[in-house]
C-alpha cells in the first residue's frame, strides 16, 4: 500500500515544527515541503539578535537542510505556490510544478504590513533607496550591509519588532529614532503606564529617542532616503528606513483557492480549514474562534493538535485557544504580559505598583480569586509564579501583594525536582522540563549542549537560568563543563593559546582570513576580538579590515547617547601648556562645543561633536588621541610629584609621561589604565589602577597590578618594588604583554590578575621562572615600533562613510551647557 502523501506549503518556524510532531507521532508519509526562502528553517525571533551582531546566522537556524534529507523530506526551497487545485487534490508552484496531496499543511505564516505612506515605494524597483522591512534573514543581512555606511535610522513601528530593530541597529549606527503611531510602547500588549515606562528606559539607558502620537506620512529623498515627514509636519533626518509596524496573515493563496478567510483562514478544533477534511492550517495565518495569533506558544499548540490528528495518534485531541503569556526582554528591558491590560469589570481587583525611577511598573488583575491578567516592565523576578498561576487557573494568596513582592524575605527557590515535567520552561520554542531531563538521560551533558539539542533558550534567553539548573538537576548536582567557554571568541572553537599558535603557524593576518582557515562561517560577536588579537600579533603587519571595528575604532572617538562623539586630545601625565589649553579653548569655542568637561584621568573632553566634524577637530587641534574610545592603554595618571610637592619621595610626573610615550595605543584585551604617584598618600590613587605606580622612600618605586575603582572595587596585587624608573618601564611593558597574549576578550586586568594569580605572574614577569621575559619584552618592543597616530588618516578617510554627515542633531536636555 503506498504511503499517503503530505503536502506542508510553509517552510517557517510553523510548518516546520508542525513536521517535527508528526514525525514524534510515527507519522508515515510522504512528506513535501514548499519554502519561499532558499534556506532551512530557522528561528525568526533571533533575527533582532543577528542584527544586533551578538548572534551568528549560523546559530538561529532550527533545521538545515541534511534534517529534510535524513528524514525523507522533499524540500523546495525558493518555490512558492500559486494555487491549490482543491477538486484535483493538487498545488501549484511558482516555477511550473504541479504536486498531488492527500493531507495538506498551510503554514504560510505572515508578512510585514507597511502603512500607506508616500515614497515607499519606487514603481518598478519596489522599496525606495534606504527603506527595509524586517522580517526574514535576507532583509536583516540587507540592513546590516546598508547601514555600515549609513549614520541615522528611523524605525517606524513600537512593538516588539520595531523596539527589537531600533536596539539591533545601535549596533551599526550612531543615531536611532523610533517612530510610533499609537500613543505608548507595546499598546498590544501593554497599558498606557506600562507602555511609558518602558520607553523612559528605551530613552535614558539605551540612547534611543521614541517619537509616540507619530504617524508617518511621507519617506523624502529623490534618489535615497534622507528623512521621514509625520502628520503634524515634523521631518526627521535619517538615511535608513526600517517599517516594523506589524504583520499581516499571508491568506491570499487560500483565498484564491476558495477557502474561507477572514482575518486569517478559518480554521476548527482540528485546525483543519473550514469545510475541509484534508486541508489543514497552523501558525500565523489561521484564524481559530476568531483569534490570530503573532506568538509562537500558540503555534506549539496547534501544531500538536494538528499532528495528533492527521496521524491518528489522538483522533479527539481539540485546539481550544491560547493563553497569551509571554516572558521576554526587549531591547534588554525585561517584560511580561499575560491576558488583560486593565481592569474590564467594575468588581476586578487591580493591584498596580510603579517605580519610574528604576524603570519598574508591575500589575496583576484578579477576578474571582483567579489572575486574569498582569504585567511586568523593569522587573520579571515574579513572572514565571505569574504565568504559572495564570495558566493554570490557580488560586491567588490572601495576600495580593504576593503576586508581586516577596514578603517577609525572599522566597524560597522553586525546586525543579518539584517541577512537573510537563511545565514549559521555555515559552519561546516551546520546551518542557521533562523534555530538558530526556535531553540530559540521551548523553547530553553539558548545559549548552542541551540548548541547542532542545532549542530551550534560544529565543529571548530570558529562562536559561532556570534551563542550566534543570541541566544540573539532572545531572546529579552538576553539568559537565562546556569546552566553547574556554574559547577566546565564540566564531573560533579554540582557546586563546591554540588560536595564538594556528594564526602564527598560518600566517593569518585579517580576520576574515581566520575564519576561512579556522572558523567557517564569520561570526559577528567574535570580530573585534580577533581584530584585537591580530593587530597585537602582527603590529604593523596586521590587515585592518574595518568592519571587524566597532564604530568608536571606525572613527578614532567615543560615540555618546545621541549620536555624537568626544574628544580627548592626549595629555601625558595630565601636564598641559598654556599654548595647549588656549588652543583647546578656542577650538572649542569655534564649534561651539556643548560640554568641556576634566576627566578623572585628568583630561579635557569635549563632548557633543559631529561624527563629520572630527577630522576638522583633530586638524585644529593638532594634538595626539587620548585614546579615551578604545580597547587599549588609556591614560597615566599622575600626582605633582617630587618637583612641587612637600611630600612626594618621587618624581611621579616625569615617570607617568615616560609610559604614556612609550605604550601609547597599545591594544589589549580589555581597557587599561594606569596611574603614578609620588608618595604612598595615593593622590592619582595608583593602588586602584590596572596597572600602578608608587614611589617609596629610598628612591624606590612599588609597582601594583589588577586594581579597580570604577563598577568593580578591587587594590592592585603588589608585582614588584624595583629600585629605578627604567625598571618600572620594562616590567611595566612586560606585564602588559603577558596580560595581552593571556587575558580573554573583554577581561580586565582586575579579574585577570586573580583568576592567573599574582605568583604565577610574578614568576613569569619579574623573576622569569618560565624563561619568556625576553620573548615578551620583544614583542611589546615591536608593537611600540609599530604604533601609528591614528588621526593622521583624518585627510584620507579609510572608507566613504567613515565621516559621513549624520547631524544635525536635536539638542538634547541632558548635555547641558553651563555659563
């Protein structure tokens, strides 16, 4: 007897996961998929993550293409269907083919909805110049490579999609609008309160200005985008573009093809299209009681009932609706929302609590001692008893107040021993505890293990605390150690010491050249290590690729909250001339600099420049960087010293200025910051430094590593007491260089320090127990050899955009300029 033929129209998270049920069921068919794109399937909620660059292409993919091959799935990638031939039991492809069905699957999810605006369009081209949606990996991928070049974006839409595209693209632009036709954030999902304060925090602790009451009437520019107009007559400047203003069911092949649509296709209990026996409908095109859903948790749902039907696994299995709960972060705000906004009865109880300082608002609302609904902004500490409590249907406390706070202490962590198995864990790919437990009991061991095999934490992220205890719940106590946390780089499957060795052994000088030999794939969150690494490596034979830089090492500056730079001319030591701080003075007096402002390292910042403005700054100037902007040697702060001072037992100044000149620049894996004073009085507070200098009686100096004063409060380790300046030069170097090729990405001398300990360092550094004091001392000898200034390049900019126009600005309250 020959197997039954499945026909999925729908390659997308819906029709794929749909395909996975029933394969779990032993379904036996012959299943062929039709996909739009010409890819696997992959998870469309990761794409803000791709576009913020903190997640790989590679890793939001869901099944790639060997998964259909190995189970016996015809995937048609790139073909979409035209028509379904109900009477002949056939569909219709865009490029000509024609494929029988016995059970059909539409799974055709939605698309974006771009508002009626003039200039969206181009006749004949589609999308104007500058103009993106954001819905599939080929619009993020265009975006990204857009907006290298470009300066100013607005993001018409504030939902979830939009305040997700506003966060992604800080990371490839200075200045970010978000422009929302409604009058709060989320008016989907959040109340008026909720909705505000989530936008005070977008506003104040991520740099993004939020236009509500905004509607867009007009995308300007001939040739490309150069602003948008709103209905009161406001025009934004901006040459990017992205409308997440919302989604849209893609019904109209159904339609066509004599199903009943509404909102979406009509569908029953059984998610089969209405009237129809063999046709059935999941995800974000169907229409179920009159709900369509835009979440994934229900689509999980369906696509269960769906696979218990068609394969007779549970003939009577009945989709009755979602409970809408949802756990996430957007643009890193923590949120929660689950059923009502407000209050709809005049006997529901409303328990509101808000904290606009902390950016935290909290309700729930209570009908018959049952949760009805809540919501979380700034604060998800009680959100999985909430959603719990609301799914479930169970009774809430006496004592409201415990929906929201945990009185009397803090509560009590749920044991995952008590857990059910099948309590949801992760919302987003829909995976249960016992799900996690039968992953663990297969051989997998390692928490990150787990989260790929299951998908649990792959969405928002936010439940992989509670994934990694399950994992070691499971375990017995403890998961395994996951080797990629020894990796210096996520993109690269190696340790710092084995990565030094295969670039050296290759001779791999760029970063795209490491990938191609050791990573595959270029990963995004792993460039500016690599770009670091191998400038410390190779010095002045280092091919500089500038998308590996982040922005502030594109522009030689540091980019500020809006959109603008400072700039901090070097002073070495913290000792100016006159001449110097005239010349500062009447730069910043002929751009009319917002804020000059002295630095704690003893500089002067002026702040508020245009990215356009630097190179002429610089010129004026003609003073070295500061190098206030990268992750590099900073500054050397020092006291008056031995010269003026009645206390001081060395010359402090002179000796700061010395290690200025000589380490200037230098690369590293995290900031570095050094300090030297002339007495243990501690006025340039050396013992708090990366690296400091103190000056003892007898002309001795004591040298201290691995201090902090800043988010971290840590006294530097002493690595020596050494009886000259020159001494102090060459261990200085010698520690920073050891500290170069051994810390990881991103780690600073004050956890690298402990985490070596200061005897191993001191072994290695002062006494030379392993025999590379000479190797290092070498090495930063090249590296100093080797510095350039980089705001020599200011006359010849390195690519086109590097200083492109991106003002002007709208003065913002919070740089103020003081009389």
């Amino acid at each position: 007897m020959n197997r039954q033929r499945l026909v999925v129209i729908g390659n997308g998270m819906a029709g794929a996961r749909t395909v996975e049920e029933i394969l779990a069921r032993g379904g036996d068919f012959d299943i062929t998929m039709f996909g739009d794109e010409p890819y696997g399937n992959y998870n469309r909620i990761m794409l803000s993550n791709v576009l913020a660059g903190v997640e790989d292409e590679s890793g939001i993919f869901l099944n790639d293409l060997s998964w259909y091959a190995d189970n016996g799935i015809t995937l048609h990638t790139g073909v979409r269907i035209d028509r379904i031939d109900r009477a002949a039991r056939t569909v219709h492809g865009s490029d000509g083919s024609v494929t029988g069905y016995d059970k059909l699957v539409i799974a055709t999810g939605s698309s974006a909805w771009v508002p009626p605006m003039k200039g969206v369009h181009v006749p004949g081209r589609g999308y104007h110049q500058g103009v993106f949606v954001f819905r599939t990996l080929d619009d993020t991928r265009a975006m990204i490579r857009y907006a290298r070049e470009h300066e100013r974006a607005v993001v018409i839409g504030g939902g979830l999609l939009g305040l997700e595209a506003a966060r992604g693209l800080q990371n490839h632009l200075g200045h970010v609008t978000l422009v929302h036709a409604m009058g709060h954030l989320m008016n989907a999902q959040l109340n008026e309160r909720a909705g505000r304060t989530l936008q005070a925090t977008v506003e104040k602790k991520l740099g993004i200005d939020v236009v509500v009451d905004g509607m867009t009437t007009e995308i300007l520019g001939k040739h490309a985008v150069t602003g948008v107009k709103l209905a009161g007559g406001r025009v934004i400047d901006c040459d990017v573009v992205v409308v997440a203003a919302g989604i849209r069911p893609n019904a109209q092949v159904a339609a066509d093809s004599g199903l009943t649509v509404e909102r979406g296709i009509v569908v029953d209990d059984q998610m089969r299209a209405a009237g129809e026996d063999d046709i059935y409908v999941v995800g974000e095109c169907a229409q179920h009681r009159g709900e369509v859903y835009g979440l994934v948790a229900p689509l999980w749902d369906q696509a269960k009932v769906l696979a218990d039907h068609v394969t007779g696994a549970d003939a009577g299995a009945v989709y009755a609706g979602s409970q809408v709960a949802t756990k996430l972060k957007v643009a890193g705000v923590d949120v929660a929302a689950m059923g009502l906004q407000s209050p709809e009865r005049e006997d529901d109880e409303l328990l509101e609590f808000a904290e606009p300082g902390r950016g935290v608002y909290k309700n729930v609302i209570i009908r018959d001692d049952r949760l009805v609904g809540a919501t979380l902004v700034g604060d998800n500490s009680k959100a999985l008893s909430l959603i719990k409590t609301f799914e479930k249907g169970l009774p809430v406390p006496e004592d409201r107040a415990a929906l929201l706070f945990d009185l009397g202490g803090p509560a009590a962590e749920e044991s995952v021993a008590d857990m059910p198995d099948d309590e949801q864990v992760c919302n987003c790919n829909g995976v249960s505890k016992g799900a996690l437990r039968s992953c663990v009991d297969g051989g997998c061991k390692t928490v990150s293990g787990v989260m790929d095999k299951t998908r649990a934490g792959k969405g928002c992220g936010t439940c992989k605390p509670l994934v990694q205890r399950i994992v070691e719940w499971a375990n017995g106590g403890e998961a395994e150690e996951d080797p990629a946390a020894s990796y210096y780089v996520p993109g690269v499957p190696m340790p710092k010491p084995e990565l030094m060795d295969a670039i050296r052994r290759y001779e791999l000088r760029s970063v795209s050249s490491v990938f191609a030999k050791l990573g595959g794939e270029e990963d995004a969150k792993s460039k500016m290590g690599l770009a670091s690494l191998l400038k410390m490596m190779w010095g002045d034979r280092y091919v500089d690729e500038r998308d590996a830089r982040f922005i502030n090492d594109r522009v030689h500056a540091n980019i500020q909250r809006d959109g603008t730079f400072s700039v901090v001319p070097q002073m070495k030591g913290g000792v100016t001339t006159p001449a110097d701080l005239k010349r500062i003075a009447e730069v910043a007096e002929r751009h009319g600099v917002p804020m000059v402002k002295l630095t704690g390292g003893q500089r002067i910042d002026l702040l508020g420049i245009p990215k356009e403005k630097l190179p002429q700054i610089w010129a004026e100037l003609d003073m070295p960087s500061g190098y206030a902007y990268a992750k590099s040697f900073r500054t050397v702060k020092t006291c008056v010293g031995s010269d003026f001072c009645r206390f001081g037992v060395g010359d402090s100044t002179a000796l700061g200025i010395a290690l200025e000149e000589r380490y200037q620049g230098i690369e590293g894996p995290g900031k570095m910051k050094l300090a030297v004073t002339g007495c243990p009085r501690n006025c340039a507070e050396a013992y708090v430094k990366d690296l400091g200098v103190v000056a003892i009686d007898g002309g001795k100096w004591e040298i201290y590593v691995g201090g902090a004063a800043g988010a971290h409060v840590r006294k530097g380790d002493l690595l020596a007491t050494v009886g000259s300046p020159a001494e102090v030069i060459t261990l200085t170097g010698r520690f920073l260089q050891y500290y170069r090729e051994n810390g990881n990405w991103l780690e600073r001398t004050y956890a690298w320090v402990p985490r070596v300990g200061i005897e191993k360092i001191r072994a290695v550094v002062v006494d030379d127990e392993d025999g590379i004091a000479a190797g290092l001392d070498a090495r930063m000898d090249a590296a100093v050899a080797a510095y350039r200034d980089p705001w020599k390049e200011r006359a010849e900019p390195v690519t086109p955009g590097q200083f492109r126009t991106s003002l002007p600005l709208t003065v913002l309250p919070k740089v103020p300029v003081r009389a």
